[in-house]
C-alpha cells in the first residue's frame, strides 16, 4: 500500500453561519450539506480514522457560492494537512483580482462550477472570450483548473486547454461517462479521446466507482484502460466526502478496491503522487 494517501476532492461546511453566511450557487443549497454537513475540525478527525495524509478542500460551490472564507480559514488553521481550491465568478469584471486574493490566502487551486446539484443545466461559457483573462491569470500564478461539468461540454474544455496548454486542467468525476457498455467503452469515447492533451488530469470519486461496476463494466476493464490511455500521472483520488454518503473510510476502502488490480506504482500515483503534482503545497 502506498506510504501516502491524498484527497483531492473533500468538502468543509461551517457550523457558524452567521459567520460564514450560505450563498449557493444556483439559490438553493444542497441537501448533503444541509444534512450532513462536516466541519474542517471534524474532517481532520475523519483523515485520521481513514489514515488520510493531506487534502486539497474544495469550496463547497453549492453551500457557499464564490465566498471561500471557510475553506482559506481551514487551511490557515491547518496548512500541514490542506491546501484548498477556491471558486470565482469568472464572468465578472474583478475574477482576476480575486483569484489573486484568494491565492494570497493560501489557496492553490480553482474550481470552475458549470453544472451540478444546485445548477442543473449545463452552463454556456467554458469557452467564452471573457474566460480567458482567468485561464491566463491561473497559469500565472500556476493554479490548476478543477472543472464540473457534463460530457456535453467536453468540446469547451478541448478549445481551452488547446489555447492554454500549460495550464493543468483537473476533471471531476470524470465528468460522468456512462460506462455500462463495458469493454471497450465506446460510449466514454469522449472522455478517451481527452488523453491526447497531456494538460487534462482526471479525478476518479465514488460516481467513478459505481459507474464501473454497472452492467458490462468491471473496475478492473475499466480502469487498466484509462490507466493505457492517460497514464497514472494524470490521475487523482477525490472522496466527495461527505456529498458522497458514508464515512471517508469507507469511501477510501471502496477505492482502494476498484483499483487493486493495478500495479503499486499506478495505485501510489492515484492516491497520492499525482495529488502532489497538481498541488504543491501538499508535497511536503
């Protein structure tokens, strides 16, 4: 087993609202951190009980919208064990501006929010013109690009990362390919054909998981191809924990076995190399 485990795709909710005031995207937030919520305090006790080493937090977009204070404080509070990944309105006049506030407060990575629980119609401006200023501006300031979004999309983000090559592109949840065709996976034919630009990083969850083990896929079909395609180098462990329900334990250990058939070198990568090549910060 790897000596290091990483999560790159945990969530914090705050206990105090008065302090950190709700302001989800889309005008109603979601359930899971309405009912579940988890604080950096409790995720902290949860990395220990999971034997989890570091994390990169991820603004909880559908709780806190664009304010990633709680996120900057659990870092602050907590910088040997995270790192965060902010959120902007990227359409605004001052996105670059506040994607250098929040880097300045010790936040090394940025979520693009295009699709999800609160916002469920695919969002139109990936690759807008007026994106780029915040393109350009992350691969300044070396801040790699999470990306929500849908498989509809996926030609956006090719025309991005074509005009922005150096800057390293993280795809979450794979951005939900239907899988239960099996061998040889011709309806994610999209997401395989995202191998051929080096800068698209994937990040596998427990969506990633599930998908593969519905009809024909196994874990095992399904991920000694991505691994031939993409390379381990380019692939990321994320919890969605607590979105994702059941302990973070829990949610590892599932992990862990889906990708077992691989070698300890492509595991070690999953779970936590690549987790440090995206995000620095989490290396030491």
């Amino acid at each position: 087993m790897s000596s290091r485990t990483i999560d790159i795709h945990p969530h914090v909710i705050a206990n105090d609202e008065k302090r950190y005031p709700l302001a989800p995207l889309g005008g109603h937030q979601s359930d899971w951190s309405r009912s579940r919520p988890v604080t950096y305090q409790q995720m902290i006790a949860a990395m220990d009980a999971a034997a989890v080493d570091k994390a990169a937090l991820v603004q909880a977009s559908t709780c806190y919208g664009h304010d990633n204070s709680y996120v900057a404080d659990a870092v602050a509070a907590n910088p040997s064990r995270f790192t965060g990944v902010f959120s902007v309105d990227v359409l605004a006049p001052d996105a670059t501006e506040k994607m250098r506030y929040w880097r300045d407060r010790g936040l090394t990575g940025l979520r693009l929010f295009t699709i999800g629980s609160t916002m469920t119609t695919q969002a139109d401006w990936i690759d807008d013109l007026r994106v780029y200023p915040t393109w350009e501006t992350a691969g300044t300031l070396g801040l790699p690009i999470c990306m929500q979004m849908s498989q509809s999309a996926l030609p956006q983000l090719v025309a991005m990362a074509k005009r922005f090559p150096d800057v390293k592109v993280v795809l979450d949840h794979l951005a939900r390919p239907a899988l239960d065709d099996g061998p040889p996976y011709a309806a994610a034919a999209s997401l395989f054909h995202l191998a051929h630009y080096p800068s698209i990083h994937l990040k596998v969850t427990p969506r990633t998981f599930a998908e593969c083990r519905r009809g024909k896929a196994t874990p095992e079909t399904f991920f000694r191809k991505l691994v031939s395609e993409f390379g381990a180098s380019r692939i990321a462990w994320g919890s969605n924990y607590p979105a994702s329900e059941g302990p973070l334990s829990d949610l590892l250990a599932v992990a862990r076995t889906s990708v077992a058939s691989l070698s300890q070198s492509d595991q070690d990568w999953i779970f936590a190399k690549t987790a440090q090549s995206l995000y620095p910060a989490l290396a030491g």
